[in-house]
C-alpha cells in the first residue's frame, strides 16, 4: 500500500506552503491531498497536488462538519488503496526519529497515536525570519497532551470535535517516537497575524455556545496573555527533530 496524507485549508498562505513541502517529501506530492474549504485568497490556486473542494454554505467554524469530511475523505483514500494515511490540520507536522517515511513503511496498527507538542517563541528569541530555517530559529516547545492525537491509521477514523480523540473509544495505542508539532503559536508575530485573519469567518452558533475553538475568538490583551501561556513550562526541542525535519 502506498502512504497517503491529506489537510483541509482555507486561507493558509503561511502553512499550507510547509504542509506541502513537508509532507510531499514524505510522501510524494502525488499522494498528497487538500480538501479546500471555500479558499478566497488565492493560496490554494496552482497546487502541486490534488485540490478538493469542500463546502459548508460558508460557515468556517464547525468542528462536527469538519470531523465528518474528514473521516469520509479517509475512508475514501483507504477505499482506493492508499495506507497508512495520515490526516493533519494544516499547522501540525508528524515526525519521528526515523523520519515520518521510514515510520509509515513500518506502521502495523490499525491507528497510531502521537505525542503532541507546542512549538513556541522562547523568551529570547527573534521573530520569524522566513529566510532562515524555521527550527533553526526555535529551541523551545511544550508538551500538551490534547496534540496526543491519533491522526496515522490502516482503517477509517471517527473523530471527536478537535481530532483529539477518537469516538468511542478515544484512543489509539501511542506509537513509540511518532512526534507531532504543532505551530499554531510558533511565532507571535505570525500568529497574531493569523488570528486577524480569521476575525470576521462565520461561526456555527452551536460552535460559540459549546466554546470550541475559544483561542480563536481572542483579540488584545487576551490573546497576548494566550500566547504567553503557551511558554509556560516549555523545554528544549529534541535534537534529533532539527536533524531530522528539514523546515
């Protein structure tokens, strides 16, 4: 079976650049997929890959729809052949001491579950430079069990709100050195920009009500005390990742 990994976007002109860089090193660009969720800003125009577009009447936040698109295009992938695949969100990047290549060749299990990890901004260090390395930049992250999420699997996924664990029986068995990076909060700068970004997206009401995804609804002081939160009781960044990922 051939390795297969997929996202889904919308406005990602940052990330969804490393995602494909990323992940079609590991994979092939041509076992790549972005599900295009309503992209207006050009960033998905011109893939190296295969665009899918998926719709939800314009409503941006609505993790119940989200899960559900995502399981069905897995299942899908599966259908055709494709194995291991690997779903991330489009600022999540799995790695391993061995390289993500050499794990998915390995993978046995039905599911495979990471260990999660913020990458942070340390205290002393620059704001993104885009002509360097990313990691050469950054020496910090945290470990955040929600990121514990199983995202590699050889059969079809059910996901909870947040792809943080799994319905019905949360999760899969941990697989030894599977790392994921999360870069949400990398870089302030960057981050805020992020955030601007998405103010004025439509949110499912139900969304709101439940709370989901409240980061994204902070602004000011609030969100500069959010992200200051994200480099509490952080620690060195494994070596082994910055010889291993090559962003």
């Amino acid at each position: 079976m051939t390795p297969a990994a997929f996202t889904i976007a919308r406005n990602e002109p940052f990330f969804l650049p490393l995602w494909l860089a990323y992940y079609g090193g590991q994979v092939g660009p041509e076992n790549l997929f972005v599900l295009d969720h309503e992209t207006d800003d050009g960033s998905t125009d011109d893939l190296p890959c295969e665009r899918v577009p998926v719709d939800n009447a314009g409503v941006c936040f609505d993790h119940e729809w989200l899960c559900a698109t995502a399981a069905a295009f897995q299942a899908d992938l599966l259908e055709r052949g494709f194995g291991p695949v690997v779903y991330s969100d489009v600022d999540e990047f799995l790695c391993h001491p061995l390289g993500l290549r050499g794990f998915l060749q390995s993978v046995q299990a039905g599911a495979c579950r990471a260990t999660g990890y913020n990458l942070v901004q340390g205290p002393a260090e620059a704001d993104y430079d885009a002509a360097q390395p990313l990691l050469a930049q950054r020496g910090w992250w945290k470990h955040h069990s929600l990121y514990d999420k199983t995202l590699v699997a050889r059969e079809p996924l059910q996901w909870e709100v947040g792809f943080h664990s799994l319905q019905g029986r949360s999760f899969a068995v941990r697989a030894d050195g599977l790392t994921l990076v999360h870069l949400h909060s990398f870089d302030r700068t960057q981050a805020r920009q992020r955030h601007a970004a998405r103010a004025g997206w439509p949110w499912h009401e139900g969304e709101r009500r439940l709370g989901h995804s409240k980061q994204w609804q902070l602004e000011g002081a609030a969100l500069e005390g959010w992200l200051e939160e994200q480099t509490v009781g952080a620690e060195p960044v494994a070596g082994w990742l910055k010889e291993q990922v090559p962003f």
